[in-house]
C-alpha cells in the first residue's frame, strides 16, 4: 500500500507571493559566495535529511546530481563522516550545516572548532554563502514540514 502524503495547505510562499520572491533572491545571493554548486547542495541536502523534509531532501538529491554530485556522495551524505567520497571542503560545510541546523542540541550550538574548521577551507564570502544556504534551507524545511509538502510533487 502505497502512502500517498497530502498537503494541508497551499505552500506559503505562494499564498503570499511576495514571501517567494523574497527567498527566491536569498537563494540567488548564496549562490553568489563562491562556494561550488555541489559544495551548496550537499549542505542543503544534509540539513534537510536532519530536519526531515521530504520534499527537500528529494528535490535536493536530484538538483545535487544535476549540479554534479556523484551517487557515491548522495548515497553517503548522511553518514559523511564515515565514508570516504567526501573533500576536506565538503567535510568542513557540512560540519557546520550539520551544527547550525542543530542549534537547540547543544549550549555552544557551532562550536569554535566547527567554524575553525570551515574558516580554514573558505574565505568571509564563502562562509556566508554557507551560512544563509544553511539558514534558507532550514527556512524551507520548516515551512514544508509544517504544511506536509509531499515529496515529489512540483510546486
């Protein structure tokens, strides 16, 4: 039996379309940064497996691979810090992904090793290209989680 997820509403930043607009230029801005595409799409897809989105974490898996994430990484990502397919770079993003979406787990939420970490491998734009990816991932998580955006369904 196949379990067929409904939404409970109409997503809201198409209820209000300026809401959509204004996150949509978020999304333009962090891709700004210099961070490479596959970089910006694992960090989406990790927080959105952490948060459980199903509608992010299919539709990142399959913008992960159009931007050139091999399946060995989409297989792995969620247990990224056991294989191998994974860059030192790509460690340090999703390190601090991984603790900025974690914000409630912990008194020092993104300890000073993570950001060390991230800050040895990317320069001040970078990092703030990771840091509002994370942000506008989480963003999109708890509004499609919230409302039940079903996986696989355009929007």
């Amino acid at each position: 039996m196949a379990h067929e997820p409904k939404a409970r509403m109409t997503n809201p930043a198409y209820v209000l379309p300026d809401a959509g607009a204004a996150i949509m230029d978020l999304v333009k801005a962090a891709r700004q940064g210099g961070v490479p595409e596959s970089t910006l799409e694992l960090v989406h897809l990790r927080a959105s497996q952490i948060n459980n989105c199903g509608f992010c974490v299919d539709f990142g898996a399959k913008s992960a691979r159009k931007n050139g994430v091999s399946d060995e990484k989409l297989f792995a990502v969620a247990a990224w810090r056991e294989t191998p397919y994974f860059s030192d770079e790509e460690r340090a993003a999703l390190a601090l992904a991984e603790a900025a979406t974690r914000l409630a787990d912990a008194s020092d939420a993104v300890p000073d090793a993570i950001w060390d970490a991230a800050a040895d491998h990317y320069d001040e734009k970078q990092l703030a290209s990771i840091v509002l990816m994370v942000a506008i991932t989480n963003l999109f998580n708890r509004i499609n989680v919230t409302v039940r955006q079903p996986a696989g369904v355009a929007l």
